[in-house]
C-alpha cells in the first residue's frame, strides 16, 4: 500500500496537469440586431466610400469642367462590376489626403524649422 504523502503528491501532481490544462471558456454578448442588419458586405462599403468621394466639392466641381454631372457619374458607379469597384476604392484609398509636396516645399518648411530651433 502507498503512503498518504505519496498519494498527496500524486493528487496535486494530477490537479496541477488539469488545471493547467484548461481550455479557456467562450463568451457570448447580445447581438444588436440594429447592428447587425447595418453591417454591409465589403462591395457596398466599396460603393459607399466612391459615392462619398463623389459627393465632395472640389470632385464635383472637377467633374464639372469635364463635362461629367453627378447623376451620370452616379449611374456609372453603379454600373462598375465588382472588381472595378474594388480597384475605383484601391485607388481612393491610396490616394494622398494633403496633396503632394514638391522639394522646393519640404525645403522650405526644413528652413522654417530650423529658424524656429535657432531662435528657441
């Protein structure tokens, strides 16, 4: 027959092997049902983020002077296929937000700030 210390050890040897090996336990929230019925496929977020585009300005006011109205350029958007939707966002996405700047500008404000360090 074991002794109890050996039969101790091997209790807490045996728990400590369970307890680590738990699998940790899934939660679950309420779902929205608002929420969930406003999610959009990756397609109409595409659309979405052209017709905002769109609907800006300055894009409108270039269109304009190209001879394309809002509604045309809005009947062609929805004529794109997928793919051309999902290349049109690409394109938007990876378009610059400020503009570009030349040398000549990053010179400048590089002098601008420099002058700003000297006089601190």
């Amino acid at each position: 027959m074991k002794s109890p210390l050996s039969l101790s050890r091997a209790l807490i040897a045996t728990m400590a092997i369970a307890m680590s090996a738990q699998v940790p336990l899934a939660r679950a929230d309420i779902v929205d049902t608002d929420a969930l019925a406003a999610q959009q496929s990756p397609l109409e977020q595409d659309r979405a983020k052209i017709q905002g585009f769109l609907d800006r300005a300055n894009v409108k006011e270039r269109l304009q002077a190209l001879g394309v109205g809002g509604v045309i350029a809005g009947d062609r958007v929805a004529s794109l296929s997928e793919a051309e939707v999902h290349a049109l966002a690409e394109k938007i996405d990876g378009m610059p937000a400020g503009g570009n700047l030349s040398s000549t500008d990053i010179i400048i404000i590089m002098l601008i700030a420099i002058l700003v360090a000297i006089a601190i």
